[in-house]
C-alpha cells in the first residue's frame, strides 16, 4: 500500500508492503501481545528492513532452512524478548515479532498527514522510530532529534556495544573483497555482532559499487571524468565514520581500516592517496596490495563494448553518459552477465591509482600508520581453476617471460606425482597475494612505519576446500563461521583478540611472540594457527622475516613496478 487508510486501533490485518507497511509494523509491534509477521520477497539488503540495525546484520545462518533466536529484551515492550526468524518465504526471508520501522524523509510521512491520514505526520511517527532505533544489546542510535536527523542508507551498517561510559570506543571499518566484479557488506559473514561485542568496538562495514558500475574506465572523451567510482564510494564511506561514528559511541581519532583481497587492495590504495586527510590512525591488509604483476583488464575496450552494446555509441561525449543514464541497472547487469562479457577492475588514473606504489612509499607520498600485512598459506588454490599443467600455465600467463622449468624446480614439482595443480597454486598465492604484500611492507618499514606480518595456516577437518584457502580466516575473524567445532570456536576468540588489540592499539604487539616485521630478523614473520597451535597463547609461531619470501625474490619480484 502507498499510504494507510485506516485508524492504526482499526487495523487487525495488513497486506502490502513499502514505507507504509514498516511503519505499520512497527507501531503495531509496540504492543506486548501483538504478533507482526513481515514477508519478505527479496533479500533483506534490497528491502526497508534492510535499514533495521538488529535485522539488517544478516545474522550468521546455518545449513537449515531457517534460523531462530531470541532479541535483546525490549524496555519500550515491558521487556519483552520477541522471537526473530530468518529463513525462505517466497524466494526471499521472513522476520516474526522483529523492531520493524523505516525512516523516511520527513516530507513523505507529512504528506499523508496532508491528504488526511490525521496521526501519520513525521511528528507523530518519530518517537516509534526511537523505540525501535537500537544497535548491539539496544544502544540507542544518533538521530535523537528530528530536528537534525540523519537518515542512514542500508548501504551502511555500524555494531555498537553497549555502554554506559562517554570514552568513545575504537573503530574498526570492513572492507569486503570480490576482485572489484561483485560483494556487499551484507552477507553473513561480515556480521559485526560478536567481533564488536567481545572486543568492545565499534565495527562499520559499507557497500561500494563493483564491476561496470564502479570501475566503468571511461576514456575522458565519453565526458566521465572519474574512472574509479568505486573507491570514491569509500572515500566517501570512510569521511561518514569520521563525521557520524561518535553518534554511535566510535572514537573517530581511532579508526582502523581492513579488507581482505580486493578489500585488502582497496585500503593499500586508500594508503596511497588518504595523505592528509586523517580518514584512519591504522590499516590490516588481508591478502591484496596495491602491487601487481598483473595487467589491468582493458577497462577502456570494455566500455567501449558496453557502450555500444547499450546503443550509445555516438560521438559526441556528452551524449555518451546521458544515453548511459537512461538506461536501467537490469539492462546493464544483463549485458554483465552474457557470457563474453568485458571484465573491469580499478585503472590507473593519478587521483585513486597510481602507477608506481612502492616509488610513491619510498618518497613519502603515501599514509604512514601502523599496519598488519599477510596472506594465507593457500590462498591460491581457489584460482587454479581448469588448469592442470604447469608449463601450459606459465606460459599463457606470464607470455613466455618466466621460464617454466624454473618455477617447477622452485615449487618442486613431481612429475610422477602429477602434483601440477598444486604449484600452480603456490605460484598464485606468492604472485598475487603473498609477494605484493612482502614488497608493501619492506617499503614501509624502510620508512619506519610500524608493520606486523603474518602468514595464515588453519586447516580443519571435513572443510567442503580443504587447507587455508583464500578468505578461509575471515568468518573465523567475525565468528560467523560454519560447521562449528571446538578448533574453530577457540580459534575465532583467539583472531577477534588479536584483531581487538591492533585496532585498540596498533604499535604494540597483537598477540604473544609477535614481533614486528623485520626481513632480517630471526623472528620478524608470524605465522598464525599453524600445527593446531590455536590458542591466544601458542598461535604465533615466530619465524624469520623472510621465510616465505624465496620464490618471490627468486621469480616473481621481477615482474611488478619497480621503484624508480
């Protein structure tokens, strides 16, 4: 329904959705005996509830068809803990007895009020927005005043726990990978709830945009001057912490940045061009840098591609972005998605990118803040994909400059055993995750920036992949993890401490045994849940600096951008 049609003490059933439907909802759950049921069609991250801060958490699910728990006693309810449902109902999710409430511009509740809806003006329909309004254990959120309310976007989420104090808690802010084609900060495994809540800080995560819609590339003749949106959105998301995050107890002079692979790259580029801006005091890099020894795609071809198969391909620049304007999200993601589709991926453009990110180290151009850099120990193997010979490899992705008989002997291939697919994997984690991380931090260190270094090697049993693969450690990171076991559990306590202490105090040692980095010190690398080494205590394995860093100085350190 657009807008209600009846007395609110009338109303015994409701059908529809939109705006109204929330706000029905909402008022209609205030009442300790009343039951609300809420049908989903599309994923809550597309939906108003998606602006609910308890239920737009994507709440970790299970392997069933549904999840149940009960909420945060609701003090405007006499207490009451209601019954929350997350499952399937018609393609999408269901919520029973949730805080439902949307928060509209003013203006569109004051409009009902204007047709003769008496009782549904903002004013009235604010304080039901205010009993609903809670984050973690039912902190209260930031707009206290309809006078100055901010109206947040579910582009954005923030966990807060409860306090009673006024120090402001530190920040950390979660950037997802995706390889800049696909993500959101939405799933499951980014939820916030209990990284926040046993570390008792304030975590945020945000979407940005991804694929055509964020890194299009546009040759500045299509009358585009930002080829990189993507990371505008980030900068963007990052200057609302700075000016929001204390509405929800954050500290903003506390803010720690961290992404894993394209989220990893994503803060080694926002090192790059945040120099002044005071955005974040620290930064964690989970498999990405800004280095690589590959090439971009050929984001310019793509769009060309786009453009035409859009029907804009006319000659004037102008004309060009207007025509792409009116075009729809689904026509554009449609072509996305054809087989044969162009790839697109950040491009060097000297205002987001750079071409020479160690050079820019070196000369001082770049944020020095604090940093924990690493990789996993098989985070290759997830893109081996079909291949399956060695030689073949090399030589299709290096174009004949590495010799492939050196990069067997180096990871010791074993004809006999046919073990092509795992070099293979080792080659890729050390080319695209574990040697640009190497070179991001020996750049740093050399200008006496604070660095940790660690490589990740939890291996449980009965995994669906088994080994540290790519992205393994981050639901073990937020404790959003599958297939619960005792491992895990203790595991998880043991990196949200570890994340907890870098982002309360990033120049002292996260954890016991971990030194800093140091490529020539006999303990400067640690190496994380190795050998079933689980616990706070024993996880850290301390190696030398660089233990793992033969292949890349071997090989693979000659194909990224050297300092000049």
């Amino acid at each position: 329904m657009s807008f209600p049609t009846v007395r609110l003490e009338d109303v015994g059933k409701s059908c529809g959705g939109g705006r109204a439907g929330y706000v029905l909802a909402n008022r209609l759950s205030e009442t300790k005996d009343c039951t609300v049921l809420v049908v989903e069609r599309d994923q809550p991250s597309l939906t108003c509830a998606s602006q609910v801060p308890l239920l737009s958490a994507a709440f970790q699910g299970d392997e069933s068809r549904n999840l149940k728990f009960a909420s945060a006693p609701q003090k405007h309810v006499e207490n009451k803990e209601m019954e929350v449902i997350v499952g399937n109902a018609m393609g999408g999710s269901s919520r029973i007895d949730g805080m439902i409430y949307t928060r509209g511009i003013s203006g569109q509740f004051n409009e009902w009020h204007a047709q003769g809806r008496k009782g549904w003006s903002y004013d009235d329909l604010h304080s039901c927005f205010l009993k609903s309004e809670r984050a973690l254990d039912e902190r209260e959120w930031c707009n206290r005043s309809h006078s100055k309310v901010y109206f947040p976007s579910a582009d954005r989420n923030v966990w807060a726990p409860q306090t009673d104090s006024e120090t402001l808690k530190p920040v950390l802010v979660w950037i997802y990978g995706g390889a800049f084609a696909f993500g959101t900060a939405s799933i499951p495994g980014y939820d916030g709830t209990t990284l926040a809540k046993s570390q008792d800080i304030v975590v945020v995560t945000f979407n940005y945009r991804t694929n055509v819609f964020g890194f299009a590339g546009p040759n500045s003749n299509d009358g585009i001057s930002d080829k990189n949106v993507g990371f505008l959105d980030q900068d963007l998301a990052l200057k609302w912490v700075q000016d929001n995050i204390a509405n929800f107890g954050g500290d903003p002079t506390r803010v720690t940045i961290n992404g894993e692979s394209a989220g990893s790259m994503a803060v080694a580029w926002l090192l790059q061009r945040s120099k002044g801006k005071d955005l974040f005091r620290a930064g964690i890099l989970q498999s990405g840098a800004a280095v690589s020894a590959m090439v971009p795609p050929p984001a310019q071809n793509g769009f060309i591609k786009l453009r035409n198969a859009m029907g804009c391909n006319v000659r004037a620049p102008p004309p060009v972005l207007a025509c792409l304007k009116g075009k729809t999200a689904k026509q554009i993601s449609d072509f996305m998605n054809l087989e044969g589709s162009p790839a697109f991926g950040p491009v060097y453009d000297s205002d987001t990118t750079f071409r020479q990110p160690l050079t820019r180290i070196t000369n001082g151009e770049t944020v020095q803040v604090p940093l924990i850099i690493g990789a996993n120990q098989d985070d290759g193997s997830l893109f081996v994909g079909n291949a399956n010979d060695v030689t073949t490899w090399v030589q299709q992705t290096f174009l004949y400059l590495v010799n492939a008989t050196k990069v067997k002997n180096e990871y010791g291939y074993d004809a006999e055993k046919q073990n092509d697919k795992a070099v293979i994997g080792e080659a890729i984690r050390d080319v695209a995750f574990l040697c640009p991380g190497g070179l991001t931090a020996n750049k740093f260190i050399q200008k006496g920036v604070t660095i940790f270094r660690y490589q990740y090697g939890a291996a449980f049993e009965n995994e669906t992949i088994p080994g540290a693969w790519h992205s393994s450690e981050v639901p073990i990171v937020f404790g959003t993890y599958k297939k619960p076991n005792a491992g895990k559990e203790e595991l998880s306590k043991t990196l949200q401490q570890i994340w907890g202490n870098f982002v309360k105090d990033p120049f002292t040692s996260p954890a016991p045994n971990w030194d800093q980095y140091s490529p020539t010190s006999e303990t400067g690398l640690a190496k994380l849940a190795y050998n079933g080494n689980l616990e706070y205590d024993n996880v850290v394995e301390a190696v030398a600096g660089d233990a793992s860093d033969g292949p890349c100085e071997r090989i693979w350190n000659n194909f990224y951008p050297r300092p000049q």
